[in-house]
C-alpha cells in the first residue's frame, strides 16, 4: 500500500468509528394501542425508530408541537431527535396511546 492510501484507509476507518459511537437507533414498538417502552431515552442526534405491529394508524405526536411522527400500519417511521429535554407525545387517534422521549444533550 502506498501512504496515500493508507492515509485514506485511517480516515475511512475513523469516519465509521465516530459515526457508530454517535449515533444510535432506538426502537418503540407499537403492540395493541401501546407504545412499548413508553418511555426511552436518547442522545441528540439519535434516531428514535416506532414499530407499529398494529393494522391501525398510529401517530407519535409532541404535545409541545415539537415533531408529528405518522405510522402507517405494519410500517416502521423514524425521527432523529435535535433538543435535548423531555418530550412528551401522543397518538393523534388514540389519545390513550402515550409515550416519553428523554433526549440528553
Ligand atoms: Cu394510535
């Protein structure tokens, strides 16, 4: 290997180990008009990802209008959290259904 591409490797190599260390996905499953965990926490920049296991669509709403998240049924959607804080939500349909987002800086 020639040192140009050696130093191309180091860089490769250190791009996928910080992008790995930084952000994750966090899963939410949706079972029988529950949101499973209800309460998650994540580092901003991380993905929170709903599994709606339901044949019902389902939404993950912020009560502070912050993010409106639709989940189809048998779908999974995602959103990558930006502010750090407790964000509460719900779903538009079921307003039961509620869950918890603690989003650490
Ligand atoms: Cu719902």
């Amino acid at each position: 290997m020639t040192p140009r591409w050696i130093c191309l490797a180091a860089v490769a190599l250190f791009g996928l180990i910080s992008v790995s260390a930084q952000a994750a996905t966090i899963q939410v499953t949706i079972d029988k008009l529950v949101f499973v965990p209800a309460e998650v926490t994540a580092k901003v920049g991380d993905t929170v990802e709903w599994i709606n296991k339901d044949i019902l669509a389902h939404t993950a709403t912020a009560t502070n209008g912050d993010w409106n998240v639709t989940i189809a049924p048998k779908q999974t959607s995602r959103l990558v959290v930006k502010k750090p804080g407790t964000a509460d939500y719900f779903c538009k349909y079921h307003p039961n259904m509620k869950g918890r987002v603690v989003v650490t800086p």
